[in-house]
C-alpha cells in the first residue's frame, strides 16, 4: 500500500499523477506529496524500530507504490559519537552520521539510487542513467547490475581513477565528457526525453530526492528519536540538506518527535560555493560558478537544489561556510586522526567547515551536533597523495630498528 499521492510544482502548485517528469510546466522542480493523514494514523516508533536495519524500514515515506524489490540492502549506517574530534572542535556533544560504510558503493549516493532504481523498475525503464560526479555514478551502476538493468553513466572526464573504475567493474556503459557537472548535465536534460531512459537524476529526480530523506529519519531515530541542535551537512546539487530539513518536519508533524528547532549548516569547497555564497549574503538566488576543488564529488556550479538548500539554510537559522583545498585535506586527516574513519574529500569539507563553524559561534560548544560524513576516502586517495608521511624503510634488522625508533622506556611492562 502507498502512501504517496501525486507530484506537485514547488513554485505554481500545479499537480501531475505519478509519472517519469524532468519539471513542471513553469520549468520549476516538482515534489512528491503524500499522504499525512494516513501517516499520522498508521506511523509507530515501535512499528519502525521492529523491522530490519536498512533504509526501508521507513518505506511509507518514500515514493514507492510496492515493497522495494532491489537495493535492499542501503542504509540505517552508523551514529557514532566523536568525542575526540569534538574535543578539538569544542563541542561536548557531536556525533558522526558515517555514511561512507553505506551499501554497497561507500556513499550516500547509495540511497538515493535505491528509491530511483526501485521506481524505474516499477515504471518499466530497462535503461538506467544519471549525470554524476563521481559517486552517483558508481552508486547506479552498482544497484542497475544487481537489478538486471542496463546502465549509461555520464561523467567529467577529469574524475578520480577510483570513481571511474568503481563505475566500470559493475559493467556500466561510461559516457566521458569533457566539460564539468554542468555540461554533462545539460547533455543528459537533452538526452533523458529521446531515448527513453529512467535518468535517475533527471526524470526521475523528484523520487531520486526523496531517498535523502532515510539518513534524517536514522538519525532522528537512533538519538533516541530526537532531533539533533545542530546538522553539518555537504552541498553539491542541495538535495541532501533540503530533504534533511523536510524529513525532521515530516517527523514532528505526524508526532514520531517532538518539534523542536534544528539548525541545518551547509558546507561547500570555497572552489564550488554558489550556495554558501548566497547564504552569506542573505539571498537564496545564488549565482552559477565555474568550479575548481579537490572536492570534486560537490564540484556543482549550478546546483539544481541550490535555491531551496539556501533558503532551508536560512529559514531554521542556520549557516553556510567553505573552505580552501588545503582546509579540506586537513579536514580528512582530522577525522581520521581523532575518530578513525576515512571519509572522502567531501568530509574533509564537513569537517573543516564545522570546524570554523564553532570558532565563529554559529554553533554553540553545547549544542548537540552531528556531522555528516557522506562519501568514503578509498575513493578519492588522490586527494591525500604525497600529503601524509609514509614512514620508513629499513631492513629487517634489528639494529636498523632501534637507530630509526629509539626507545622511550616500556610503555607496558612485559615479561618473557
Ligand atoms: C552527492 C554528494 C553530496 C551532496 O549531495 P546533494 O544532495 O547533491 O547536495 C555530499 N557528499 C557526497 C560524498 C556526495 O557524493
Ligand atoms: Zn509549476
């Protein structure tokens, strides 16, 4: 049984049945509209804390008509607490949302492409497609292989080798452009109404979103059902911050939490930050930029969501921030240092960013926070390469040991 009632235009609220749609007739984006009445009558904590840990255990609040029959597998990843890292940032209370553990392609992406792959089965796509920075493409791929589908990938031709390889392995058709995100999404916006292909970012997008929503319910749910203070989240198309804002609202409405204010922060490279930008500035409408960051999974000048990531930024007091290059490789190695999780490029901007975030006292050291770590470092090691000591190399003698690590008294006692 489905919970979901049609499609609705963001901006002019004209209304269309449940179909493949890239946008409105006004050219705005559509969203889904459910059911919030049935919610309310038939939602339980104890009905949802009783079932498997993956994302479908909120499967009411996403846009399927049936039971998923793929992709599931994705989600309910890790809240853990990170006191040493917020020791460093001066916070006494932070966790870590680790969505670099996500299944089966280490990122986020993976629960998006679940709800679109899901949906494009259920409207009789056998192509699957999306425009992808890096990891939405290896996510689809992964999830069009284990569904039978067929997959196109279109991708920069500058990406990571292990983001590109990651496509590849699943037997994916790769479509290498020369250009950015930008270009190649307005290559696929041409392409997605000829040939007939569920493009999971394109004509299935307002699905596509919807599957953001399951990292919010998660971490709602395993604070103990609560919303978090503060929530450090990375910006690329916007999809992910304005659908966490709009899952914790969905949950207050239907009486899962209680409603209390929570402050959605949004982090940008400062070589992509059209959204931050427009943050700083008080003004949604942001202005497109020509990116240019090691960040390249948030490497989106004109991002699709970037309107409404700012004005949900702005509507529950939150912040926006960037950081350089440099910054973000700090980033990552803070993370691991402290908490012992590799994340991608893109938590070295979460982390850097929130970083700033407690030194300007846009969060306070108080305040329960979470970051979200979206994306896995083993994919983006060029990032970090000649950056780290690589230690040394000796013989395997032991007199060439002990001249290299000289012996600082025993640290345990131990008898032999
Ligand atoms: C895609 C992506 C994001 C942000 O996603 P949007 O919803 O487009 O803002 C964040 N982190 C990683 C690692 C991603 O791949
Ligand atoms: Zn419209």
């Amino acid at each position: 049984m489905s919970y979901v009632k049609g499609l609705r235009c963001r901006e002019c609220g004209k209304t269309y049945a449940v179909a493949p749609r890239v946008v409105c007739d006004c050219l705005a984006p559509l969203e889904v509209v459910y059911d919030v009445e049935g919610w309310k009558r038939t939602m339980t904590r104890e009905k949802i804390a009783s079932r498997p840990p993956n994302m479908w255990r909120y499967h009411e609040f996403l846009p399927l008509e049936g039971e998923p029959t793929c992709s599931k597998s994705v989600g309910f990843t890790p809240l853990v607490e990170a006191p040493r890292l917020g020791e460093i940032l001066g916070c006494r209370k932070l966790w870590l949302k680790n969505d670099s553990v996500n299944c089966p392609t280490l990122s986020f992406k993976d629960r998006v492409v679940a709800v679109a792959i899901n949906k494009a089965i259920e409207f009789g796509f056998k192509t699957v497609a999306c425009a992808s920075t890096g990891n939405l493409a290896n996510a689809v791929a992964a999830h069009a292989a284990a569904a039978g589908l067929e997959a196109y990938v279109f991708i920069p031709d500058d990406l990571e080798e292990a983001k590109v390889l990651g496509s590849a392995i699943f037997g994916a058709k790769l479509v290498k452009i020369r250009g950015n995100y930008d270009a190649v999404n307005r290559l696929c916006s041409q392409i997605a109404n000829d040939y007939g292909w569920g493009f999971v970012n394109v004509n299935l997008r307002a699905f596509y979103g919807e599957g953001s929503k399951s990292l919010a319910y998660e971490v709602a749910e395993q604070l103990g059902w609560r919303t978090p203070q503060a929530i450090v989240i990375p910006m690329a198309g916007g999809s992910l911050i304005t659908r966490v804002g709009k899952a914790f609202g969905e949950m207050a409405e239907i009486g899962l939490i209680e409603r209390k204010p929570f402050k959605l922060l949004g982090a940008q490279a400062t070589g992509c930050s059209p959204i931050t930008v427009a943050v700083k500035r008080g003004n949604p409408e942001f202005e497109p930029q020509k990116p240019s960051t090691i960040a390249r999974s948030l490497a989106i000048g004109s991002p699709a969501d970037g309107y409404y990531a700012a004005r949900s930024i702005m509507n529950s007091g939150g912040a926006g921030e960037d950081v350089t290059d440099d910054e973000i490789v700090g980033g990552m190695k803070l993370l691991a240092e402290t908490e012992g999780i590799f994340g991608e490029t893109a938590a070295g901007v979460t982390v850097a960013v929130a970083q700033k975030f407690f030194k300007q006292g846009k969060i306070r050291p108080d305040e329960e926070t979470v970051l979200c770590i979206t994306g896995n470092g083993y994919k983006t090691l060029d990032a970090v390469q000649g950056k780290l000591d690589l230690g040394i190399t000796i013989r395997p003698r032991l007199e060439e040991f002990e001249a290299a690590v000289p012996r600082a008294g025993q640290q345990v006692p131990v008898t032999n």
